[in-house]
C-alpha cells in the first residue's frame, strides 16, 4: 500500500517546514531589530519580537501537525479527533499559502505547496476506510463466514 511511505514523507515535510518557517521568522525579526525598521510608524522593537513569536507558533503549529503526520505513519491507522482537523487545517494552510505564493514569490513555490496540499489530503483520504479483513464481518454485514439459508417463516396467531 502507498499509504505509510505518504504519511512518512507528510511528516518530514511538515517537521522541515516548521524549521523553515520557524527560521525565517526570526532571521526577519532579527533584520527588523538591527535595522531599526519601522512600518507606518510602529515600534522596531514591537515588530522584531512578533515577528518572531508569530514564527515560533506558526513553527509549533506545523510541528505538531507533523507529529500527527508521524503518528499515523507508525500505527499505519487514520488520524481521528483532534488529529484529523489538524491535517485538514493544514492542507487549508498549504491552499491558501500557495494561493498567495504565486504573484509575490512565483510559479513554482506555488507548485510546491500544491504538492504538499497533495501529499496531505492524499493522506487523509487513503485512510478513509480500514482494509477489510477476510472471515470477519462488521455491523451491517449480515453475519460471518457462514452462508444464511432461509428457514421457515415465523407465524403469527
């Protein structure tokens, strides 16, 4: 099956994204502070430390996203509860980022994040129904292994 070597790589992605995203906010936050930048008239200061916080919890949010990814590569069962709105918010991200990534940045970080948005509803919908195993039967099956003959009509009085 493709389902465990698509969560594997949704969960390194995710893990890799979250550094990156991480990073990057810092390093601007970083620029913003020794530059003494300002936007509109705000505090430097003000917008370094967001810029930096913001980029901690965007990092956190894709970490544990990616948890969930790893997670349900190890069980090799679909994500449930919590965990599956976090992949399906995730892939929204991914949507919208890469919506907004194709005039600024270009056409192919917006391939990017297509593949990923991919990569993680591919891992949300292959898990959708569990393998059906041969001999056992679920609710709604009619029994088990056994042919169900017919037998005599119930009568009434």
């Amino acid at each position: 099956m493709t389902r465990r070597p698509v969560a594997w790589i949704v969960a390194v992605v995710l893990f890799g994204e979250a550094l990156f995203f991480a990073a990057f906010n810092w390093f601007l936050g970083v620029v913003v502070d020794r530059q003494k930048m300002s936007l509109a008239g705000l505090d430097p200061e003000v917008m370094a430390r967001a810029s930096k916080i913001g980029g901690n919890v965007f990092g956190l949010y894709f970490a544990l996203c990616a948890l969930v990814a790893l997670l349900v590569a190890v069980r090799d069962r679909q994500p449930a509860g919590l965990g599956r709105v976090l992949l399906i918010s995730v892939a929204v991200v991914h949507g919208l980022l890469a919506a907004f990534a194709w005039g600024p940045i270009g056409p192919a970080v917006f391939l990017g994040l297509l593949v990923v948005l991919a990569l993680i509803v591919l891992l949300l919908v292959s898990y959708d129904r569990a393998p059906r195993t041969p001999g056992r039967s679920g609710p709604g099956d009619g029994g088990g292994d056994a042919p169900v003959t017919p037998g005599p009509a119930p009568t009434t009085p």
